[in-house]
C-alpha cells in the first residue's frame, strides 16, 4: 500500500481511500459516505441555524412569531436528520 495508512485497534489495515462502506441509519437506509458527508453537514448547519435563534430570543424579551416558528421548525428538521445518519 502506499500514501498515508490507517490502522484499527484489531489488526485491520486499510487506507483511508479504501473506506467506502455504506453505513446504516436508524431508519434502515444506507448511506455512502458521500452522502452520510451531506447529511451531516446539513445537520451542522441545522444546529448552527438554532443555536443563532436562541441567541436571538435570548437577547430580546418579545421574539418576532418568524423567528419563534422558525425555530421549532428547524427542531423538527434537526430530529429527522439525526434519524437520517445516526447509524
């Protein structure tokens, strides 16, 4: 093999280029790491997208409706990720 080489704990050398199994989600589907890489970042950016919410309506003592319905509807969206790559 050549370039950089991974190694688990019980013996199996591999690649990091090798890595191409698909990975099972709570929901039963299968993801290649491409798309558990989509996924995920969708996710990150879901929490980033909340935690500027509640900076928000901490910083004011009347929220704006938008704000507040966004917020639970990126909760909800943030769920379904978590359901979609959690393996």
């Amino acid at each position: 093999m050549t370039g950089a080489q991974k190694t688990k704990p019980h013996g199996g050398n591999r690649e990091a280029s090798e890595n191409t199994t698909a990975r099972t989600s709570d929901s039963g589907a299968q993801h290649s790491p491409q798309q558990a890489t989509a996924l995920m970042l969708a996710l990150f950016a879901t929490d980033a997208a909340c935690a500027q919410l509640d900076r928000y309506a901490l910083a004011t003592d009347a929220p704006v409706w938008g704000a507040v319905e966004a917020a639970d509807l990126l909760d909800a969206a943030r769920m379904m990720l978590t359901r979609s790559v959690t393996p």
